[in-house]
C-alpha cells in the first residue's frame, strides 16, 4: 500500500513537473494569463437526485481576455442513467470562466447556462440548462464540483390527445475533471 501512494505520488510530481515547465517556456504562470483562444474538454460523473447516475463529455471553445477571465460556447453529451435505461440529451451553453489567482495552482468559479436537447419522449425537447461549478485550475487540469439544473416540461398525453403539461426538474451534483488547451 506504501509503495503504491509513493509511486502515485512520484507519478504526480512528475506531471506537476512537466506542466511547470511548459508554462515557463511561454512566460505565463496560469492558463488564462494570456489572451486568445482557448479551449476544454471535461469530464464529470455524479448523481442526479432523483433517477440515477450521471455521465457528461463536455467541450468549450472561446476566447481568455489575459486577466483570469474565459467566455466561450460549448456542446457535448449528458446520460443520466437508471434502472429504466439510459437517458442521453445534449447540452448547448455558454461558458464563462473566472480565475483567481496568477498562479499554476488557482481557485476558480463558472457558470455554463444554456439549452438542453432531451431525447426523452414523454418531455418536450428543449429545457433550461444551468451549470455553476467551483474547482481548482491545476496547470492545464482543472478539478471541480458541478452543481447542474434543468428544467423540462413533461406531456401527459391520453389517448393520443395532450392533456397537460408539468414542470420537471432535474438536479444533479458532479465531480469533473477538465483538460484545458
């Protein structure tokens, strides 16, 4: 057990090492220090509260103003799964980033807020896609919890013909691990 933390943690070194280095070849200490494009890919699992686990594979594309800030847009796939089956939708969001510190190792806050295409039939296509997280920028990683809410609107349908309509809400906490480039 001792040896396998030592070689984890040698392991670890060796990458926080390699991510120092690369940062002091283009002179900036944090990702976001340097304007221009920037760009992520994350992925988080977690559990939605009220049918099952979640998977989401995320991507964002923008632009990092040099001060700690990041505005983009993004796409990617969230399952939620359950005893009944797999329930796939995909997210279409804006990004916005903030970075704290102008270090390699930085607290941060965001917020993804946008749509959700839900292939679930029983709800109407397209529902409100709200995604703060907090976390932590490690060189070109971040990890992070995410807090996700939305908001779809179920059809109660009776012999084919559309009786109501009711709010659903579906809240899921995650813990994600991001690569940023």
């Amino acid at each position: 057990m001792k040896r396998s933390f030592k070689i984890i943690a040698v392991c670890i070194a060796a990458i926080l090492s390699g991510i120092n280095m690369s940062y002091a070849q283009d002179g900036h200490r944090f990702l976001y220090g340097k304007p221009g494009y920037a760009g992520n890919i994350s992925f988080a699992i977690g559990k939605d509260f009220i049918q099952g686990a979640t998977v989401d594979l995320l991507t964002s594309h923008g632009y990092s103003f040099g001060n700690g800030l990041y505005l983009g847009m993004g796409t990617g796939l969230s399952v939620i799964i359950d005893g009944d089956g797999v329930f796939p939708a995909i997210p279409i969001f804006a990004d916005m980033k903030y970075s704290f510190l102008d270090r390699k190792v930085s607290p941060y806050v965001a917020l993804k807020a946008g749509v959700s295409m839900d292939t679930g039939y029983d709800y109407l296509p397209i529902c409100l896609y709200l995604a703060p997280s907090v976390g932590i920028d490690i060189g070109r990683f971040s990890i992070s919890v995410n807090y996700v809410y939305e908001r779809n609107t179920a059809r109660v349908v009776e012999s084919g013909d559309l009786v109501s309509l009711t709010a659903k809400i579906f809240d899921k906490l995650q813990f994600g691990v991001t690569y940023n480039f």
